[in-house]
C-alpha cells in the first residue's frame, strides 16, 4: 500500500490544530502539553498510570510497565 504524499508541505512545518479542535484536545495549550511532558519524564509510572486510568479495563492493570 503507498501513501500519498503531499509535496507543498515541508518536513518542517507546523500545522496547528483548528481552534475548535484544540479545545476538546487533551492539552490545552502548549503549556499544558510541557506540563505534562515534565511530569511524564519525572515519574513516567505515575503519568502513565494516569493515562490507563482513562481507559475502561476487564480487568485492571497490576502494575504500570515503562
């Protein structure tokens, strides 16, 4: 399968979400995106425990592997 290319837009682009499309997003601003990148680095298992914690589980997770 080959996927089509878009020639106009360079690798360095940067294409921001519609206005609309930010609000729902999970950062809402670009601040809150290095916040929680911070967080993610500093304690990975506690960040990604919160990620899972969103998700409905069968069966909960043990443990949080990085």
């Amino acid at each position: 399968m080959e996927i089509a290319q878009n020639k106009d837009i360079s690798k360095t682009a940067l294409i921001k979400p519609l206005k609309d499309n930010a609000i729902i997003s999970e950062f809402g601003s670009e601040d809150d995106y290095k916040k929680f990148y911070a967080d993610s680095t500093i304690d990975p298992e506690k960040y990604w425990d919160c990620i899972a914690s969103k998700f409905e589980w069968y069966k909960k997770y043990d443990k949080v592997i990085r």
